[in-house]
C-alpha cells in the first residue's frame, strides 16, 4: 500500500509539472533542490520528506495537497477514518521516516496535519526550511527538535510553534522513537 501511494505521489508531481509546461531544472531553481533530486522524486527513486515536497509545491505554485489529491469528493470536508489513512514511508532518503496524511484532499487547503513517526536507529538527522507556519505536537516519544539556533527538549503533549523558513528538524538519539503532529502551512 505504501509503495502504491509513494508511485501517486511522483506521477501526481510530474502531472503538474507537465501541466504547467515547467521543466525539472525549472522547478528544481525555483524550489532551490538539484535537478537529480527532482528527477528522482520524480521516478519514485526518492521518497521525500515534507519540507522537500512543500517547496516541490511552492516551485509549482500549488498548495501542497494537491500532491495527494487521490480521491473524488467535497473539498471543503475531508473525512479520513484511520484505516482509510495512508503512511508513506521515507525510505529512499537519509531521514527513514513515516508520514501519514490526515487530510488528503487539495483545493484551496491553507494547512497539512500530518503526523510523522521516526526511529532514531534508522533515522539520519538534517534540517529543512520551506515556506510558511509548522506547529508540532509531540504524542508518543521523547526529542530535540530544532529550530534556528535553539533546541527544544520535547517530551509527550509538548508543542511548539515556528516560522519554517528557519532551519527546523527533529533530532533524536539511537535509542530513541517519537510519534508527532505536524501542521504547516504552505505559504
């Protein structure tokens, strides 16, 4: 199932692109990622994580649920039972994370609640910015997140709320795991 969504995700980034007659190098300087990533996201060589496709999706000028825009229906309401929700997992990235979508959907959607789940074992620590507003919300697990020069020691129901044009990212020991909520906006 997960192999499915992530093969959605990159034929629905080269349907945009395409749509807009933009090329990869095009979208690649605009989203300030190499072409080769691009490329490979593109061929689902690459699983991104969220920050990429957030910038993927301001290079195209689209919200960024337009990437998961899998299903017919009212765009105003977005009803995702859990059995229903689709986990991507990152694993053809440094970062080995899972992402699930909580509402999938794509117009005029100004937020992305996501929750994310990383094991510290595999995972493989950087920082990204994007565009916009992300505010966390830590459910399971124990972590640094940072954000600018500064880290925050998160432990369960802790949350924190930042400009993601800053440098951000979860940072976690080996023998730790956190489970955590994730809304960002895309402009």
């Amino acid at each position: 199932m997960r192999e499915i969504a992530e093969l959605r995700l990159a034929k629905k980034i080269r349907e945009l692109r395409q749509a807009k007659s933009m090329t990869i190098q095009q979208v690649s300087e605009i989203a300030g990622l190499s072409r080769g990533l691009v490329s490979k996201i593109e061929t689902c060589k690459v699983s991104p994580p969220i920050a990429t496709l957030a910038k993927i999706a301001h290079a195209l000028s689209v919200p960024l649920g337009e990437f998961f825009d899998w299903s017919e229906g009212d765009d105003a309401l977005v009803y995702t039972p859990k059995a229903r929700r689709q986990a991507v997992r990152g694993r053809r990235t440094s970062s080995n994370y899972i992402y699930e979508l909580l509402a999938p959907g794509r117009r005029h959607r100004d937020m992305q609640p996501t929750i994310v789940s990383i094991d510290g074992k595999k995972y493989k620590f950087s920082l990204l910015d994007h565009a916009g507003e992300q505010f966390i919300f830590l459910l399971e697990g124990e972590m640094d997140y940072i954000v600018g020069d500064k880290t925050y020691h998160m432990v369960p129901e802790d949350a924190l709320y930042f400009d993601a044009r800053a440098p951000h990212g979860p940072k976690l020991g080996k023998n730790q795991k956190a489970r955590y909520l994730v809304v960002f906006s895309s402009t």
